[in-house]
C-alpha cells in the first residue's frame, strides 16, 4: 500500500496578493486526507511548517522579496521531503505561493542525485515562473522557481540540498501556459525546456499535448514530480487563486492530466499551489484542488 505524506506550506511570502497562505487549511478542509483515504491509501499528515508572516519582517531586497524567510523554509521542506523520498513514500505538498516548489524539488533532486537517477518535473502553470531578480518585474519570488530549479537566480536558493542544478531543462514541461514575462522569454529561449501552450491545447488537445510530455520526459526519468498551480485552470473552474488568469484549463482537460498521470503509474510526487481562499467562493477551488488529486491517484468513474 502506498504511503501519501502530506505537508502544508503555509507561505505567501513569495507572492504579490495575500491569501495563499492559507491554501493548505481549504485544502485540508475540503477532505482531502479522507478523499485519498477513500482510495486504499495509507494516509499521513505532517501538518504545516511554521512561517513568519510579511507583518513579521522587512523586505531586504525588492528585486527577491523576503528571500531569508523564504531560504529557510525551503530547506526544512527539502529536507522532509528527501526524507520521504528515501522511505519510498509519496510526498504531497499544498502550498501556498509557486516558490514552496524550490524545496519540494531540490529535496526530490538531493535523493535522485544519490541514487543517480533522473527527474522530471511536469510543471502545469499559467505562467513560466521563470523570472530572476534581473528580469522580474514585481520581485515576488514565486515568479522564479522553476529557473532556481534549473540553476538561475538567487544562490541562497539554488544551493538548498545542495550546490547543484536540480533538474535539467530539457527533463522539464510546462504545460498550460498562458503569459510570460518579457525576460522570462528569454531565460526560457535559452534553457531549453519543453513548453506546452494554451494555444496548443486549443489545436492539438490536451490528450495529444500530455501524450507529447510523457514520451519527452515521463518515459525517459526515474521520478517525476508534478507541480500544479490551480490558476492554470480557467478561473470560472477555480475563482480562488494567487494570479488568475482567463482562458485557462477548463474541467474536463485538467481532470485528464491527471487522470493520464494516473494510468501512467509514473509520478512520484506532487504539489498543488496556490490556492487563495480569500477570493475564492464557498471553498471552490480548493474542492476541485482536492477532485483534481483524486483523478491523480486513480479515482475512476467506473
């Protein structure tokens, strides 16, 4: 039976609106231990790390906001992670802002490295994520964390778990996107990984485009680890997100990346993002959050 190690990152440290910190807690309220339980899994929950709130601290650096507070709590995830990782047990991470992404992948990536395996990551998102401090407009970190995982950006950061690059761009998809920033398009361009466009869904469809992501990566990679920021979904399906974005994922495409993930039997962790139940409706998005981790684990209609 598998083991599905839940985590809480409470942080909007790394985002512009408030809010996201409480993701976790919508999450955890919408039933997501007894969904998962539901479906034969052994269930554990670790509860949240502890986080200094923005009211706590100073902003040092406009262009990485609250990188210390940030640094820190990524390490601790990263470790606890590894630490599942090392047990053979399935870590599942509910954020919070994008940037709780550095520690779930570099604690996935310390293990990978010691064992000499390779990771993919299926980084499902409206946006690349893919800014420095140089290029980023707004200086909110979790803007960036999908470029500190392939070696961009503040050193504190790329060096949790280790000085090392945590995966390599080409063993990365991102799949939804919808808008970049003028210097992520570059840092993009130049690293190489595999993007998957609205755009292109709308042509080619999200069964053909998923097909496309596991033969380019899923199929090549030991673990793969998929980071789900709900406002790849179109905000009529999830209201309630950090940066919402129209023309997204409806109901139907994201249930079947997942459902697709599922059957592929090759995903190895998992974290959902930036849930904001402060402009959510009635907990909304945070339920289909929970509906959309029920499809990865297997949940069926028949």
């Amino acid at each position: 039976m598998m083991h599905i190690y839940i985590m809480g990152v409470p942080m909007d440290l790394g985002a512009g609106r408030r809010g996201v910190d409480m993701g976790p807690s919508a999450i955890r309220i919408a039933g997501i231990g007894d969904r998962l339980r539901e479906l034969g899994y052994k269930v554990i929950d670790e509860g949240d790390l502890t986080i200094k709130t923005q009211e706590e601290q100073r902003i040092k650096d406009p262009h990485a906001k609250y990188l210390p507070e940030i640094t820190r709590v990524v390490k601790i995830l990263a470790r606890k992670v590894e630490r599942i990782v090392h047990h053979n047990h399935f870590p599942l991470v509910l954020g919070g802002d994008h940037s709780v992404a550095i520690g779930t992948i570099s604690g996935i990536a310390a293990q990978a490295r010691k064992k000499r395996k390779k990771l993919g990551v299926f980084w499902i998102d409206a946006h690349g994520d893919f800014n420095t401090p140089e290029s980023s407009p707004s200086g909110n970190i979790h803007g960036m964390p999908l470029a500190v995982c392939v070696g961009l950006g503040p050193r504190p950061l790329r060096s949790v778990a280790g000085s090392f690059r945590k995966v390599e761009p080409e063993n990365v998809a991102i799949v939804g996107l919808r808008t970049l920033d003028g210097g992520e398009r570059e840092n993009i361009k130049k690293f190489g990984v595999k993007i998957f466009t609205m755009e292109e869904i709308d042509k080619y469809g999200i069964h053909r485009i998923m097909r496309r992501a596991f033969e380019q990566i899923a199929e090549k990679v030991d673990y793969l680890h998929v980071s789900f920021d709900l406002d790849s979904v179109d905000p009529v399906y999830a209201p309630g997100v950090g940066t919402p974005v129209k023309g997204g994922l409806d109901y139907r495409e994201a249930h079947l990346i997942m459902e697709m993930l599922a059957e592929s039997k090759r995903m190895t962790s998992l974290e959902i993002v930036e849930v904001n139940p402060i402009v959510d409706n009635r907990n909304q998005s945070a339920e289909f959050a929970v509906e959309l981790v029920q499809s990865a684990f297997g949940k069926k209609i028949l």
